[in-house]
C-alpha cells in the first residue's frame, strides 16, 4: 500500500477542506463558467493559480503546517487533484494557473522561457492553454499539420492552423502550442503563444460535461511567435518536439488519472451522504465500490511515485492508471445513480453532474484505446516490473 | 398495438425527437410520465410547467418536467425499442467516423481493437434485439436499459473527443440515458 507521509497529509486535508468550499459553486458554475472571475480570491482557486511551478521561480510557495507546496511532485499532484475532482473538477479545470503548459514549460523550456511564463503567472491569476489535438487528427501529434513558417525578418515565426478540445482557450493569456517547422517527425516543435496577438482567435463549443473548462476551437492565422519563445530551442531537435510532447504526457498523466479517481468518488460519497438507510445487498454493493476505488487509488498513486522516481516505467504505469481510472469513473457513476430510484439524474443535478463529467475523463489525454497501446508496449518491452 | 420495429427505425434514421414524437403519439398523445413522476419530452408537446432541465438536441429543445401518471406497457417497450434504434444510429456514425479518419496511413475502422469494439458493440445491439419481446418482466427490461446505455458508451470512446461535444452524437446519447433514467426504476427508495 503507498500511503501518504505527514507532509502529503496535511495538503490532503487541506484541499478537501478547501475543495468543499468550492463543491456548493458546482452547479453554478456549469450554468455559467465565466463566474469562474467571482473566485479567484478562495483558496483552493488560488492554490491551482500557482501550482505546478518549480521552486526556483516561486519565492513564495504554499505552505500549509511548515510545509511548502509547489504542486510538482507526482504525488503531491494526485493527492490533490483527487480532492478537488471529489468535489468539482469543472472548477479545478476552470481554475487559472500554469495547468498542462506548466508542466511542458517546466520540462522544455530554458531560464528565460520559464522565467517569462511563471513570472506571468505569479502577477496576478492568468489562465493558460495547451494546444496540440487538431481537429482530423486527433491527438496524434506526428500527423498534426498546424505549421510555423518564416517571416520576412527571417527570424519570427508565423503560426497558422486550428487546434479543436482546448481548455479555456478563450480566457487564457498564453499557453504552448504544438505545430511543424517542416515534414516529418523532427519538425514538429513546441512554442509560446499569446492570446493577444493578431490572429489568435478561439471560440467555446458546447459540451456534455465539464463547462467550467470551456472547451474551445483555436485558430492560428499567422500569429507572430518571436524566435526566443520557441521551447527547447537550448535542446537537440531530438528531445524537444516529438520525445518533449510524450515526455510531458508521461508526467501528466498520472494527474489526469487521479481526476477520473476523484469523479468516481465524489459520485460514491454522494451515496453514502444521501442514502443512509441501506439494504444489506446495497451496503454490499456501495463496499464494493468502495474497495474499487481504493485499489485504483493505489494505481495512480504507483505512477505518481514513477513520476517521482524518474522511474522508466513512467509513460507505461500513467496510462495504466489514466486508462483504469476514466472506467472506474464511468462505472461508479452509472452505479451510483442506481441507489436512487427512477429520475434519479433529474432529481439529484450534483450526481448527474458527476456521471458527464465521468465521460469527460476518457477523452482528456487519450481515449483508453490509446492508454492501452502504451501499456501493451510496456509489457512487450518488460518495462512493467510486478511488484 | 404499437409498431415497435417503426420506432426502431425512426429513432435510427431520423433520430432522437422524431421517434420520441412518434412513441408519444402512437401512445394517445398526451405527455408520459415515469414511475417516480418524470417526464422527458420534446418541449413543443410538454405542458406549461417550469421544467426541472432543459436540452438542446440538434436544434431542438426538450424539457425534463414533473408530473403524474403510471407509463403503459406499450410505452416501456417502445421506449426500450427507440433507444436500441438510437443506439444502431449511433454505431452507424462511428463507422463513417472511423472509416474517414485515419492513424498513420490507414482508417482507424481497420484497426484491431476498433474493430473488437465495433465487434462487441454490435453484439450487445443482438443481445438485446434477441431479448427484447412482449413477455419480459419490468426488472429485465431495466436492465435491458442499462446494456443500452453500456453499449452507447462502448460506442462514444471510439468517437475520441468529439463524442463529449454537446452538439453532436454525444449530446443524443446523454439525453437517451435521461429517458433510461425518467422511466425506469423505482418510485421511491428509502433515504
């Protein structure tokens, strides 16, 4: 069993406290996820503002009980993403702060790059987007064909292309954006964007589950990304597009998962809490859930540690995880809407809520056919040790 | 005697508000209500009533509303038949999907765990066909919905992101689980 230590407790405690404040926002928030603005200033908000970012570009940290919080450890990263998914993970998705580009910028980018994108974001709440998935290619990031081209001072770059699935696109400053220098899998490199620049546009498509996050369609015509916000560009072609793109999956993933970890419990204690007189076949049910949960817990806190340990079974155990959890949120769910009796999803919104969120989980980061493929490789690779 | 194979195919081809129209109206017309007083219905045939939720599907709007009534048998069955109907359109959009679609050079269609989960798909659409006639018990026609709702489900993972939007296939699959929701199940349970 990995449990957590002393450290890794006290910020469990302290986002499920603060991730309670945020659960009554939920469905308000759905309705309108602009009111995202009214807050910026609650803690558990405030703390994703400013998580992940390394330490050495964050002077002031969290600190809860003497303990500092950057956000950037593995385990540190699912512990309270289960906690903020357990109550709203629209919320956690609609929070500003560094989010997927943080990790990437974090993985890819030189002292001046990380300087400029977390300096950005420690001014003042920012929200930022990552862009890769392109509308017929999925996200499939060595067909994508979003291009950067010269521009007549020879130096810039000009961005041109439609993104389709990014998150708060249409509230973010700046974010990262893949797209290819030139044909094949090396020019495929990763740059800085700013939403202010002529040519950036994204608009916010409807979508089942998930609306804090604001989901939009991206379009690039010929944004002008100067020569120094190309991540990477300290690094050989070899580790910056293609290897940097999984590499930042690889450490996302286990976060993700733990999202999907988080819906399935959030929708599990909603039954405990609203259905106290239970028959002895549904408290055998609702236990079994319960066992579930914990041993997916187990998993994603695996690849959590992968994370930590710079373990090369990293890419391998994530998908694992991610691929598990998305399921076990789907099937808690729908099973939790099964203690109560008919219009079950009309009458209790919160647990609606959580069964389209469920369905959200599968798509972030890969469908489960993707997760599966990288865990098949592990396996023929022997990268998947027992125990 | 309502034509259950005509509900089928309208939901199949024409879809969800067309063949839920249809249902109502091969039923009397008046609105159904489930068995703890739920009804989900187009909002051009819903009485005046606030709604508790309102949905958008293609352009058209449907209204989730209380009120009173026991559904006959007719409606049960019928409604089991429109989302099997729904469920096969559905399977039709994923093979036109994944057929224009490709990974590296070839459609996604051809690809072995697609094809498995078309596969599984497919079969749990003749399961449920195979079971699904005038005799079946209440409980089993729930349940029924259910295989329904996890053959749907099956069948949106393999549409990747675009099957979460809420102005495509996605949205009428959530709405088809609301109607499994609105008429099936219990009218009480203990708190």
């Amino acid at each position: 069993m990995i449990e957590l230590d002393d450290r890794l407790s006290a910020l469990r405690d302290h986002a499920r406290e603060w991730a309670g404040e945020l659960r009554p926002l939920a469905l308000e928030l759905e309705r309108d996820p602009e009111l995202i603005h009214k807050h910026l200033e609650l803690p558990g908000v405030s703390f994703l503002a400013r998580t992940p970012i390394p330490a050495e570009y964050n002077p002031d940290p969290v600190t809860i009980g003497g303990h500092r919080f950057h956000g950037t450890g593995g385990l540190e990263r699912v512990t309270f993403c289960e906690e903020f998914a357990a109550a709203d993970v629209g919320m956690l998705l609609a929070a500003p702060g560094p989010s997927l580009s943080g990790v990437f910028v974090a993985l890819l980018g030189d002292e001046a790059q990380k300087e400029w994108f977390f300096g950005r974001l420690l001014e003042r709440p920012t929200w930022t987007f990552f862009a890769l998935t392109e509308p017929d290619r999925g996200s499939d990031a060595a067909a994508l064909t979003s291009a950067l081209t010269t521009a007549p001072d020879g130096e810039t770059l000009l961005l041109s292309g439609t993104k389709r699935f990014i998150g708060n696109a249409a509230r973010a400053d700046l974010g990262v954006v893949f797209a290819r220098t030139r044909p094949g899998p090396l020019g495929v490199i990763a740059v800085l964007a700013e939403t202010r620049d002529p040519g950036f546009s994204a608009t916010p498509f409807p979508t089942v589950g998930l609306r804090g996050n604001q989901v939009s369609e991206v379009s690039f015509d010929r944004v002008e990304i100067p020569a120094d916000r190309v991540l990477g560009r300290h690094l050989s072609p070899t580790r910056r597009g293609l290897a940097g793109a999984v590499a930042g999956f690889n450490r996302l993933r286990p976060g993700v998962a733990a999202l999907g970890l988080g819906v399935a419990r959030g929708a599990y204690e909603y039954v405990r809490e609203h259905r106290r007189a239970l028959t002895g076949d549904e408290r055998d049910r609702l236990d079994r859930l319960g066992r579930r949960i914990e041993g997916v817990r187990q998993l994603v806190r695996r690849a959590a540690l992968a994370l930590d340990h710079d373990d090369p079974s990293l890419g391998h155990l994530a998908s694992a995880a991610k691929a598990r959890a998305a399921r076990l949120a789907e099937e808690t769910t729908l099973e939790a809407v099964g203690f109560f009796g008919a219009g079950a999803r009309l009458e209790h919104p919160l647990l609606d809520k959580f069964v389209r969120d469920a369905r959200g989980t599968e798509y972030m980061e890969g469908t489960r056919n993707i997760q599966w493929l990288n865990v098949f490789q592990g396996l023929s690779q022997g990268r998947l040790r027992h125990g | 005697m309502i034509d259950y194979n005509e509900i089928r195919d309208v939901a199949r081809a024409d879809g969800l508000v067309a063949a839920l129209l249809l249902l109502h109206l091969r039923c009397g017309g008046d609105p159904v209500y489930g068995p703890a007083g739920h009804a989900v219905l187009p909002a051009s045939i819903a009485g005046d009533e606030p709604p508790l939720l309102t949905l958008d599907l293609y352009g058209d709007t449907l209204v989730a509303v209380r009120g009173r009534g026991v559904p006959s048998r007719e409606w049960s069955l019928g409604l089991a038949w429109l989302r099997l109907g729904l469920s096969e359109g559905l399977l039709g959009r994923c093979l036109s999907y994944l057929g224009a679609r490709t990974a590296g050079d070839s459609p996604l269609l051809v690809q072995q765990l697609v094809k498995g989960q078309l596969a599984e798909a497919v079969t749990e659409h003749l399961l449920i066909q195979g079971v699904l006639h005038e005799e079946l018990a209440a409980e089993a026609l729930d349940d029924l919905h259910l295989q329904i709702t996890l053959a749907d489900r099956m069948l949106l993972r393999l549409l990747g992101g675009s099957g979460f939007r809420a102005d495509g296939p996605g949205q009428s699959a959530h709405v088809s689980e609301l109607l499994a929701d609105a008429y099936t199940g219990t009218a009480e349970v203990r708190t």
